[in-house]
C-alpha cells in the first residue's frame, strides 16, 4: 500500500490546526501551548478534555518523537493515561475524528464529508 502524499507534505503545523478546529467544533477543551519555554521537556503537543484525557505528541508524517517525548509517553501510560503519537495519515484516515467523537460522545460522520 503506497502511502497517501498529501500525508507527507502535511506539515505539523497545518496538522496542529486540524485537531484544533475538530476540538472546537466538537467543544473539547485543547491545550496547546504555544511556546515551549518553561515548559519540561517532552511534554506532549495536545491535551484533550472530554470524557477522558487525551495526551497526543503530533509529528509530520515521517517525523520522530523526542527521547524526552517517547520517555514523557511511556510515563503517561504506566499511569494510565491515553498517549499517543498522531500523524497526518492517522488524519487523512479519520482516526484522529474517530478518536475525537468518541471522547467528545458524538458520531464520527461529523468530519466526513
């Protein structure tokens, strides 16, 4: 299966927006902050608010996570939180929709169209 060139040229910041306008429109509470200064090192990109807490680091389609990222992700989910790595691919195939509505309580179709 050849992958998609529209997830390769995605960048991480066009990405960053997608989720953000999802989680608007499905009134989710995101955070992202905006400058990393200050902030520990490997802290994931997104924390969504919804029925659960999302923890997601985003990378461009063929970007790596950080040691400190990978390290921060392993801690997350020995404690039990929902962490992951999102890519464009994830939302070109509408995963990161699918994972949305689920946490937000609503149906997926919402993004299709």
């Amino acid at each position: 299966m050849r992958a998609d060139p529209r997830a390769a040229a995605m960048a991480e910041a066009e990405l960053q927006e997608a989720v953000r306008k999802m989680c608007c429109q499905l009134g989710l509470f995101h955070y992202h902050p905006l400058h990393s200064i200050g902030s520990a090192k490997g802290w994931p990109d997104s924390v969504i608010i919804g029925r659960r807490i999302l923890y997601r680091e985003l990378k461009s389609q063929f970007g790596r996570a950080t040691p400190e990222q990978t390290e921060v992700g392993y801690k997350l989910r020995a404690a039990g939180a929902n962490w992951k790595i999102w890519r464009p691919s994830d939302l070109l195939s509408g995963l990161i929709a699918a994972e949305l509505a689920e946490v937000a309580a609503v149906q997926a179709e919402l993004f299709s169209a």
